[in-house]
C-alpha cells in the first residue's frame, strides 16, 4: 500500500538510524532486567533475604513507571521527544552505577525505582515510530524495534551470566554503562519527525489506492464517532476522556497486559528455572535460555512483517488476528515445556513457545497506536503503561507460589493466562475498524500543513 502519484506526501522518509536508536532503549531495559536475574542468587546470598523479596526486586522498577506515566506522556505530546528519551537514559544509566554500588538491600531496591525511568518514556518512543514510519509498515517498524530486547536478552543473559560467575553480582549492573552512554548519544543525533503526517497520508491511501495494488482493497466502516476537539489547546480533562472513548485500545491493553504476566514472569524466572529444574549453572543457564531467545527473536520479528502483509492484503483485523492465534498456540508450547524436567523435551517446546510469545507484540502494539490521534499518542501510551504495569507484579505471584509448590509448579499454573489475554484482545475485533477510520478522519480535518521534519532524516 503506497501512495499514488496524484496524492502529496507530508511525511519525511527515514532511513533505519531512527528505529536503531530506539531498539537500543529496550535492548537496555530487556538485558539489564537479565542481568538481574543473573545476579538474582549473589544478590540472595549476600543481604540474606526470602524468594519473595527477591521476586520483588524487578517489581521495584514498575513503581516510577506508574507514577511517572502520565507527566511523561504530557511531555510526549508537548516537547522535543528524542531529547525527552535521552535524557531518561542518562537517569538511567546514572542507576546502574549506583546499583553497583549497593551497600545494602534496602539501597539496591529503592534505587531500582530509577530503572523505571525508561518504562515511563516508553511513550515517546511508540509515539515517534509512529511518525517516522507509514501505517502500513507500523507493525514491521515496531517488531524492528521491539526487536532491541532481544539483543538485550541475549547479552544479559549469556555474557552476564559469565560476568557473574567470574566477578560477582555488582558486575551486571557496571557492564550496563558502556551501553547507556552509547544510546544516549544515539538518540540526541536522532532526528524529530512532523506529528500526524503518516497518518495524513495514510487516509490519502484510503481515498486514492487502487484495488489492483491490494489482494484486496482495504474497507473500513465509518469512524465511531466525529471529531471536534482542538488538540493543541485541549485541557487534560477533555484529552483524557478522548482517550477513554477508544474502545478498541482498552479491549486490546487489557487483553495485552493479562497475555504479558508470562512474559514478565519468564523474563525473570527463566534462568532460575534451568538452574532449579536442570541443575545448570547460571552461565550455562544463560545459554540455554538463550534458545528461548531465539524463538523470541523470529516471533518478534515476523510478528510485524505478518500483520503488516496481511493488513495490505485487505484483512483490516489482522493484528488482532496474529495476536489472538499467537497466544492459544504460545500456550500451548509452553505448558509441556515447563513440565517436562528432561531438556530434550523442553528445549524444541521454548523454541516454538518462544516464537508464539512475541509473534503479537508488534502488531498488538501497532494496534493500540493505530487508534490514537497522533497529538494525543504520548498521554495514550502513558495510560496503556499505568494498565500494563500490573504485569510487572508476575515475578512476585510467582515468587510467592514458588515457596509452597516450586518453581516448575508455579510456572506451569501461570502459563494459561497467556491465552486468556488472546482472546480478550479478541473483543477489539468489533470496534477496531471503525476506529482506525475515525483516525484517518481527524487525520485529513486537522489538514497537516506539508511541511519538513526538525533535524536530519537519515535513509535507506
């Protein structure tokens, strides 16, 4: 789906320097998170403190998240989002240095409410995908990005895991600050696209696109409703109760926060579980999740690209479609893959689990952005954070079912709410479409002026 020569574009064209930028952010967030699971039992060992406590530690950073939302994504929509982002990451990586540092316990858990620092800007960051890149490539874009945890993951958990065994806990926090330093520079090179212009050009497309470019033309219903809200000048009361008028979004963010307690879950407890159920060490541990990791990398990846393909092909519910199917089958993977106690069973299981775990997360996402004016995308992102923050409670539940019935136990308890939150988001289906037209609607009344984007746009 593209324009066609009679149509104008207002969007700049970027290359793929932005979404690097941006992927780093995650990739950061993802890895340390598993570097603190590798650090998990040295931490335990040296303050002397419960499972629970323990659970709780990766929680910790959830705090500011959820308190620092919602002014965070008024400054999305209000400032320079590229600056906003890094100075979060020059916070960011200030805590990891004080996370090495840790005299005691109660210092290393309240300082970890600073790593949530870049949970809160996670607003900003969906907000400029969705201005540097099209609709039609809004899912692939976001894969791309999301694809930074995975990078993430595999440095936290394989050289972390040798880090530890080698120097101790304290240094998977300092092997962070490298990293922290390097994305901060990243993203004040990074240019600041024009608001709103994809979505402009994107019900340009809907007027002008041709059935013969598609399988089949795209079709939407009318908007939901009719827009007349002054976005520049709105008060927080009337932008926030636009937001809460998105059905689509709040079916599709609590079904996405209920699919990500396993998610979260994992992410912290994977390596405990090799090491406790297949007596590894953690960096061998770290290896093995790592094949887990795979399976996440190309679901990840070709969740995007899937959804993407199948929405030009005219399927306007298709990210609904990939996120629902993703989670019955993840679940299913998973459950054996838990279970087993043997690593040639559970290995092919976290593969494909692996796969079917993240296969939604870009479209899901795509999907919660798709339905949001563009002036209002960073307080949207920042209300869909507040909800999505309840996953982050996962380690805990876990940690807390772990001491009764043990780790594998628990695990396996907790994977069928993956599924659960599929076919919540399944609800989406019925409104999805009629929102997304009400956004190309706003799109051509706000009539974005054609003009060019602040700062250098790299290409392709």
């Amino acid at each position: 789906m593209a324009l066609t020569d009679g149509a104008v574009r207002r969007a700049a064209r970027y290359g793929a320097y932005p979404v690097v930028a941006l992927a780093a952010t995650v990739m950061l967030e993802t890895g340390e998170r598993g570097s603190l699971s590798q650090a998990a039992d040295g931490i335990q060992h040296h303050f002397h403190v419960s499972d629970f406590w323990i659970g709780a530690l990766p929680t910790a950073m959830t705090l500011i998240g959820i308190v620092g939302s919602i002014p965070f994504g008024h400054l999305a929509d209000r400032m320079r989002r590229t600056l906003l982002l890094a100075i979060a990451m020059m916070v960011w990586t200030s805590v990891m240095g004080l996370n090495a540092i840790a005299p005691s316990f109660v210092f290393l858990f309240v300082t970890r409410i600073g790593v949530g620092t870049v949970e809160a800007n996670g607003a900003a960051s969906i907000s400029l995908l969705s201005d540097y890149y099209p609709v039609d490539e809004r899912a692939k874009r976001i894969g791309l990005y999301n694809s930074g945890a995975l990078v993430g993951s595999a440095i936290g958990l394989g050289l972390a895991g040798v880090f530890v065994d080698s120097w101790g806990w304290r240094a998977a926090f300092w092997m962070w600050i490298p990293f922290g330093i390097a994305t901060v520079l990243m993203l004040l090179r990074a240019p600041e696209p024009e608001r709103g212009h994809q979505d402009a050009d994107f019900a340009d497309v809907l007027d002008s696109v041709d059935a013969v470019e598609l399988a089949g033309k795209l079709e939407l219903p009318p908007p939901s409703r009719e827009g007349d809200l002054d976005y520049d000048d709105c008060t927080w009361r009337e932008a926030y109760r636009e937001i809460f008028r998105i059905r689509s979004m709040w079916f599709g963010v609590v079904g996405i926060t209920v699919s990500q307690f396993l998610l979260a879950g994992l992410g912290f407890w994977g390596v405990p579980f090799f090491k406790e159920v297949h007596h590894l060490s953690a960096s061998a541990a770290g290896g093995y999740v790592i094949v887990f990791g795979l399976g996440a990398a190309i679901g990840v990846v070709c969740g995007g690209f899937v959804a993407d393909r199948l929405l030009r092909r005219g399927i306007v519910n298709a990210r609904i479609y990939v996120v629902v199917v993703s989670s019955m089958i993840a679940t299913a993977a998973f459950i054996p893959g838990f279970a087993s106690s043997s690593l040639v069973v559970t290995l092919p299981f976290f593969l494909i689990g692996g796969i079917f775990l993240t296969l939604p997360v870009a479209p899901a996402d795509a999907l919660l952005t798709d339905v949001v004016v563009a002036p209002l995308r960073g307080r949207a992102a920042a209300l869909r954070s507040v909800v999505r923050s309840v996953a982050g409670i996962a380690p805990l539940v876990i940690g807390a079912l772990k001491g009764p019935f043990g780790l594998q136990t628990a695990l396996v308890a907790v994977t069928p709410i993956y599924a659960v939150g599929g076919l919540i988001m399944l609800l989406a289906a019925r409104t999805y479409p009629a929102d997304l037209a009400f956004v190309a609607a706003e799109a051509r009344r706000l009539q974005v002026p054609n003009s060019a984007p602040s700062g250098p746009a790299p290409s392709t």
